[in-house]
C-alpha cells in the first residue's frame, strides 16, 4: 500500500566554512520508524545535480522508506574533493540517525545509494567509511555510526585506476578522476588504490549487502572494468551481492520520471524494492 509523504527541503547536515552542505528529506507520513535511504547524486565529483531523485526519492517514500538526500563537497580546479566527500557523506548517516525520532527513522535499517559519483560514494561508506582516514569528527553527531546496512551503487566507479585509463582512451578532455583526487595516476598510484572500493573490498564481519545496478552500453562508466569486476570480487569476498544490468542503458538515466514506459528508472524501482525489502 503507497504511503502519503511528507517533504521537509533544504535541511542543513554540516557547514564546511561558508558552505551549506544540506539535502531534502523525504518521509512516509505515518508513526514508523521507517527504513532510510541516503540517495547521493552523481556528477563526476563536480556537478552538484541535486534534481537526481526528484522522481524516484517521492516514489521511494511512497513505499515506505525515508530517503535523504544530501550534496557534498564537489572538486573544483585546484581543490580536489577527496577524501572530504566520503566524510560528507558518512556525517550525512550519522544526521540522520541523531535526527531519527524527528525524521522516524529506524536507525539499525540505514541504506546508502548513489548513482556515478554517488555510486561511488556510497560504496566507499559501505566498505571503507570506519577507516581512520574518512572519520573526521564533523557534523552534530560524530560518535555515531556511520555504517550502512545495504548498498545500491548505479553506474558508480569502483577501480579508479582504471576509470584513469578509461578517460585517457576514451574520453579525452573529460577525465573525472584526477580534479577528485587532485593527482594524476602516474604521481600517485597509492591514492587511486586507497579511493577505490576495490580496494577495500574484504572479508570481514558486519559488511553490508550489495545491489549493484548498471546499464550495458555505459560509454562514461565502463562495466567491464568497473561493474563486473567490483561485484566479482564481492562474491569472492563472500559479501551478499546481487546485480541489475540493463540492456541497453547508457549513463546518467536516474533522474528519469518513473512513470514512463521506457523509463530505466522505473526498470529499476521495483527491483530495489524487493532488495531493500530482502536485506534492509
């Protein structure tokens, strides 16, 4: 049954300087708690798309899921954003299980999505966010957890190395990696191994299970070194994964109305749910 929302925009999570770092939360009317969902936008770590979840984070609510959806620091010439983003994003987790009770929240039921850039981010806080070097004590609630239960990352990067030699070879004038990293992979290998969820790919207790989505004919984000290799070191991590290739999707498609018969969103929203309900 579809749940009336409500929509709170422009909530604050964290000021970096004179920055505003905020997101719209969108919650089931209803007493809860409810599972959450951080929905994180893309845009190669310097485009602030914040119209990605339009559509889909109303629809979500509408299911039974509190999403929010923060910005985060983006890269600018000179000023690369890493490892500042993967911080924001984890304070961005703990805001919303301090804020729990007024957002009702279950704070123990916390996915993060995210699609580019954000599918990268949320697979960094899924795997790597309790690492020394992305807890920062920022934020309102820093002695919170910042783990995720589940992670959804679209058409996200995974191996930056290879998104590096992608771009070199394909997209020439378009490299997205080094303003991130502030480097290139020829100075600094080291960085690109230790901002890659690959690389933090491990057994061990606790990691959150992953659904991990992308579209077959993706020329921005190549699945065959990205996708494919990221979900089968999970499976020999023996981290729960599942997958969702569309056959025919390019990049960038989930701002999409769901309501479209040709939508790849709406392709998507269904199969989420039955994750998220599976193993959030």
């Amino acid at each position: 049954m579809a749940h009336d929302i409500e929509i709170r925009e422009n909530v604050e999570y964290i000021r970096r300087g004179e920055t505003s770092l905020w997101g719209n939360v969108y919650m089931p009317r209803g007493a809860g708690p409810f599972p959450a969902v951080v929905a994180i936008h893309g845009g190669g770590w310097r485009l602030a798309t914040t119209d990605t979840y339009q559509y889909f984070a109303p629809w979500l609510a509408s299911q039974g899921y509190v999403v929010f959806t923060p910005t985060y620091t983006m890269a600018k010439k000179g000023e690369p954003s890493y490892p500042a983003a993967v911080q924001d994003i984890r304070v961005a987790i703990q805001f919303l299980r301090g804020r729990a009770a007024e957002f009702r929240v279950d704070p123990a039921r916390v996915a993060a999505m995210g699609e580019s850039a954000g599918g990268y981010l949320a697979a960094m806080v899924g795997l790597a966010g309790e690492e020394p070097q992305f807890q920062a004590r920022l934020g309102a609630f820093p002695d919170l957890p910042a783990t995720v239960k589940a992670a959804i990352p679209i058409y996200g990067m995974f191996d930056l190395p290879a998104q590096w030699r992608w771009d070199q070879l394909y997209r020439a004038g378009e490299h997205i990696t080094e303003p991130y990293l502030g480097k290139s992979l020829l100075v600094d290998r080291k960085l690109y191994l230790e901002a890659s969820p690959l690389t933090h790919v491990v057994t061990k207790p606790g990691q959150p299970a992953f659904f991990v989505v992308w579209g077959a004919t993706d020329d921005v984000v190549d699945p065959a070194t990205q996708a494919l290799p990221f979900f089968e070191a999970l499976k020999m991590a023996k981290i729960y994964a599942r997958t969702c290739r569309l056959p025919d999707a390019p990049h960038y498609w989930m701002a999409e109305p769901l309501d479209d018969q040709d939508s790849y969103a709406g392709f998507l929203s269904t199969r989420l749910v039955r994750f998220l309900q599976s193993k959030l």
